[in-house]
DNA sequence: ACCTGAACACCGTTCAAGT
DNA sequence: ACCTGAACACCGTTCAAGT
C-alpha cells in the first residue's frame, strides 16, 4: 500500500490522488494525515504545507469525486438532438457510474458543511435543461429538489451502503425465518416474491441499477406531466 | 450544560438520553465519551459498563430518534377509513416533525453501518399499506426504494443541513453577483424569480416543507398512475 | 453491581527548526 | 520553497482496582 518514494515534490494534486486511492482500498476511517503521508513517503506535518488541515482534505476528496463526475458528463459529448428526459437521464446514469467506483462517496458528501464550487455550474445545467423544455422556475427548483442525490448518482439510502438489508436472506435461519413471515409479514412475502440477482455490483441495500433507473424515471415522468398540464 | 448530579445509577437509557441532549445542543462533533460522561456527573470510562463502546452509542443514537418517530407515528391513531395515499403522507410528515428537532439525524443514520430492528417493522407497516391498495410486491419494493429517506421524514439531502447553498444570496456582494450571473446564468434567475421565506424552520438547503411535500406527491402521485395501469 | 484511575495507542495540529 | 521532530491537547479503550 506504502507508494514508491517519488523524488518531485508533494502537491495538493498528488495528496488528493492518494487520499482517494487510500480510501478506495481501506475506507474512509483508515484516511488520517499520518497514514495518507506514510502512503506519500513524507511526514504527517508535510501535508500541512499543501491542505490547510483535515476538514480542507477531506472537503477536496468531495471536490476530486465531483470532477470525476464533470469528465464523465463532459465525455457524453454534444446533446443537441435529445429532448430534456434524455439528457437528465445521461448525465445523472454517468454519474451514477463514477459513484459505483467510490461507494464512501455519498456518505462523504452527507458529512460536509460546504458544497465544492463546481457544483452550482452542475446544477446550473441541469437548471438550463429544465427552463429550456419549457418548466417554470418554480417547478424547475422543486425538480432539483425531487431530484436529490440522483444528479450525484446514487439513489438515496437513508442507512449506510454496507448496511445489512442487502444481506437479509443470507444470514438468517430457518427458526429466524419463522419469527420473521410472523412480526414482519409483509417484507417476509415481499422478499419471497423477489428474485434478486446476488452480487450484481451495487451501492448497497437493493440500490441496484434497476432501482435507480425506476426511480429516475418515476421523477421524470411525473416531472414531464407536470409541465404538460399546468407548467 | 451540565446535568446535576443524581444519586439514582446510570443506565443504557439516561445514557442515551444525554447523548441526544447534548448533540442536540452542541452538534455530533461534541459527542465524546469524556464529555458525555462529564454531563452525567460520571468517569467516562464508566460508560462502558451500560454501552459496549461508542459505536454502540451512535447505533443508541439513531435507535433513540426512530423510536420517537415511532411514537410520533403511533400518535397518528387509527388509519382505518383513509386510502394508502393519505396515511402514508401523514407517516411521512410526523416523522418529519421529529426530524426538525434533530437536524444530526439525517447525516448520522447516512455514516452507520447497521440498521436498527424496529426499523424493519416500520418499513413492512409501509409495504402491507402499498400491498392491500394493490400494488405487486414489485411495484411495492421500488416503491420503497423511490421514496428513500421520505419515511424518515427528510427529503435528499446530498450536502449537509448546514451547507451554504440557502444563505447565497445573503453573502454575495454586488461585484459577485455580476459574476455569478455570467458563469451560472439560470440559477441566478431562479433566485430572482423566486422570493423564499426566510427564517422558515428547515432541514437546510431550501428543504423546506414545501419542497418536501413537492416531492412526497410527485411519488405517491407517479405511483398511483402506475397501480392503475399495469399495477 | 457499578464506578474509577492510571495507562496505552492513536489522533489533529502548533511551532520552531532544519535544508 | 518544502519538509521535519518534538511537543500538546485530546481521543477511544484496556485493565486492574476500588466500593
């Protein structure tokens, strides 16, 4: 895990990139200021010189995620041709893949006093979609609001990605299972009744691709009738 | 803040209780076992024979709130004579009530690892609402996903209740303004056509009772049309 | 049964000092 | 300009010991 010792200085890039790389492998508790020098061959106090201190690292981990996120709405290219619900769909489906790569992302990210600055440019594209297919400012603000973190691509999950949900079936024995189809009757046969594909990749608890995209277009389309009828 | 001293012992419960007391006061960041221990009139080490450690306590933490959602829904009395629609609005609005007195909640449920048992029980209270208005357990299971937080009675909210975003225009100089209109041109208009009411009690971020019904009913809305569909 | 004191390993951060 | 060593205040947690 410890980096080749690199001879050209440290950069606030370079502390990023590894704090990043530190917290991809080992979790977000294993980032401290003396692990993430160790991993950069240098002393803790270094770091200093290149981040004010912890809480601006861990801000520009937020910031190094969202610029992943820009580059991969940036790669969709023009979208001239694409009514409004496609575009919306593109950008918040490229971000959901950047998402999948950092899973401590979203927690992250609920965890921050401050919103990096590149993030009202985002919104304000996601705004100009939203008045040029014709929405009002007023519902335009609501539909970023419903929207919520689907813009960032993850689907909300109001309990960690780790949580045990995802896991229920696996984990439980038959006696359990009994107690379960008792106090919990409704999820016991809900549970029955599902198939879920075991280890697709996922943001945790059922948030899996499907989930996501149904509740992206639940939004949409309602969003889409909405400006139908009244604007 | 600190509490009088009581001959009565200790216990996992007034343990608890003064967590939730003093990060209601003093923000999750207070919340240290010496602290907490101070308020007691205690040692903090003898906090550790009523609670494992303190994971344990954050898990007592969002334990403690969803049991006063819990009771804020029980309040609510019989649903009986009221289709899905209405009492899965009112479910969602008084845990939001409870939400507004503890604005740590929605980022602390979010960094947790494990889900509190009687959480289940209320999601299946939700599902057997979904299941006897007609829903199939497939509709009803994305429609949980779909609603995400709602249950807890907060909408998405990516960056922290405290971010910046609702006070923009308070901070931003005339030169700034200039600027801002230049490089983030449709969100700059969204606020000059929308007047907010300030000082209104919120989440944060311009979540305000109206943005989170807005998105309630554009759900249970999207979801009715599709029962009546293809159910 | 319930609480404590001393100690340990580990934090983030400061500051003066090195090169 | 860039990095370091020693030190400080503060964590969570252990353990043997008190009552």
């Amino acid at each position: 895990m410890r980096a080749k010792a690199s001879r050209e200085p440290l950069s606030r890039e370079r502390v990023l990139t590894a704090a990043v790389a530190l917290v991809d492998a080992d979790g977000i508790a294993a980032l401290t200021m003396r692990r993430l020098a160790a991993n950069l061959g240098v002393e803790a106090m270094s770091l200093y010189y290149h981040l004010p201190g912890k809480d601006a690292l861990l801000d520009g981990l937020v910031e190094s995620v969202f610029q992943e996120i820009g580059a991969a709405v940036a790669r969709l290219g023009p979208q001239d041709g694409m009514d409004w619900r496609t575009r919306l769909r593109q950008r918040f489906l490229a971000a959901r893949e950047v998402m999948l790569r950092h899973p401590w992302a979203p927690g992250l990210m609920g965890s921050r006093p401050t919103i990096p600055a590149d993030v009202y440019a985002y919104y304000d594209g996601i705004l100009g979609t939203l008045i040029e297919a014709g929405f009002s400012y007023r519902i335009a603000h609501r539909a970023l609001h419903a929207f919520g973190s689907l813009p960032f691509g993850f689907a909300q999950e109001i309990f960690s990605p780790t949580a045990a949900g995802g896991n229920l079936e696996v984990e439980v024995t038959e006696a359990e299972m009994a107690a379960m189809a008792e106090s919990l009757p409704h999820l016991t046969a809900m549970v029955a009744a599902e198939i879920h594909d075991a280890g697709d990749p996922t943001l945790g608890w059922c948030d899996s691709q499907v989930e996501f995209e149904f509740t992206l277009d639940l939004l949409l389309d309602g969003l889409d009738r909405l400006r139908r009828t009244s604007v």
